[in-house]
C-alpha cells in the first residue's frame, strides 16, 4: 500500500536546509526506512555533516509532509514498517540544490578541539585528556577510512557504483586522520613537558610553532 503527503511543491520552494538535501540524495540512492537511513547516515556523513545524525527522524517527517517522500508500508512476518521513497518533486528539488551556488564555510565540529581552544580556564590534565579524547577519535578515524577503502577496493563498498567519487572523499579523510594523528603526538609531548598552563616559559616555544605554521602557509600558498 502506498500514501503521499499533500501536494508536492515547486522544487524551487524547497527551502530546505543542506540536511534535507542529504537526506533527499541518500533516498535518491535507494529506497529505505527511516531507522535504516538513520545507520547509514552514521556511517556515510558522520565526518562530513554529524548535525544530521540528531535530526533524521525529524527532517524525515518534514520532507514527506513537503512531498519529496513517499511511504509504502511493508510487512515481514508480524513486523511492519515503511520504506520511504523520493518522489518526482523530491528529485526536482534535489537537482536544483546541486545546481544551486554552495553555502561558503569550512568547519571543524570537535568538542575536544573547543576545550584545546580554552584550555587556559581548566588545568594541564584537562588539557591531556582533551587530546587524550581527539587521539581516540582520530584512529576510529583512521580505523573507519581503512575499512572504507578496503571495502571500494574489493568491490563491496556501499553504492559501489559511486566508487569514483567517493575514493576523493576518501582521500581527504584518510589525510586528515593521519595530519591530526600526528598533531596530537606533537601536542601531547609538548604540554607534558609543561608543569603547568601558565604563560611562563611557554612564549618562545609558542613563537617558534607560529613561525613554522606560518611558513608552511606561505609554501603552501606558492
């Protein structure tokens, strides 16, 4: 049994936010309930737009009350569920974001990263444990990214057919992991040569890292 929402707006009315859109494209990809796209969300864009993994059911609901989704009711056994498809209106929609000018903007979403950032308010422990916490985070990283390319290399990756774009995200992520990686070792070893966060002592060092990123910058912008 299938049912629609109301009738589907233009696709130019869409005023969606980018969360929508993804969640259009992973529908676009193929049909799903919403706890199904709920896990793959998770393991797709966690590191490239976690805020939707909170928001999923939500956004679900509104894009089917806006007709960019569809639900047909399935049976297995005694369990029912809905697999929810993207409509005509849905796919319109979809086409004019990819054709639409991208919102500016490069980010970094780490709570561990906020308290590096203020650390001068809590102790040099806190601090450790902070990039205790990024060092973790950054080898799931790494561990998730392996997994990734050794599943696209054996032809089993998730929309396998999208292997040519995905192997540049891949890219990007699989560096990222390794450049953090190694941040955290220079950081770790610095501050636990450190008695404490106070500024004494510490000006010199400071001035010699902004000079090396600086000059890095400057190679890097040639």
């Amino acid at each position: 049994m299938e049912y629609a929402a109301q009738a589907s707006p233009d696709a130019s009315e869409a005023n969606l936010h980018a969360t929508g859109f993804a969640l259009l494209a992973q529908f676009a990809r193929e049909p799903a309930s919403a706890y199904a796209l709920a896990q793959s969300m998770r393991r797709n864009l966690h590191y490239l737009w976690p805020r939707a993994e909170s928001r999923i059911y939500a956004e679900v609901q509104r894009l089917r009350e806006r007709g960019f989704l569809r639900g047909e009711a399935q049976s297995t056994g005694r369990r029912a569920r809905t697999v929810l498809h993207i409509t005509p209106a849905g796919r319109r929609a979809l086409a004019a974001w990819m054709r639409s000018p991208v919102t500016p903007g490069l980010v970094l979403e780490s709570e561990a990263l906020l308290r590096v950032f203020f650390a001068t308010l809590g102790s040099r422990d806190d601090l450790l444990r902070a990039l205790e916490r990024l060092h973790a985070d950054t080898l799931r990283m790494r561990e998730v990214a392996t997994d990734v390319g050794r599943a696209y290399l054996g032809g089993t990756g998730a929309a396998q057919e999208q292997a040519h774009v995905r192997a540049l995200i891949h890219a990007l992520l699989g560096r990222l992991a390794l450049l953090v990686e190694q941040w955290v070792g220079e950081c770790t070893e610095e501050v636990q040569r450190w008695p404490d966060l106070g500024p004494e002592n510490k000006r010199r060092a400071a001035a010699r890292r902004f000079s090396a990123t600086q000059r890095d910058l400057t190679r890097g912008a040639k």
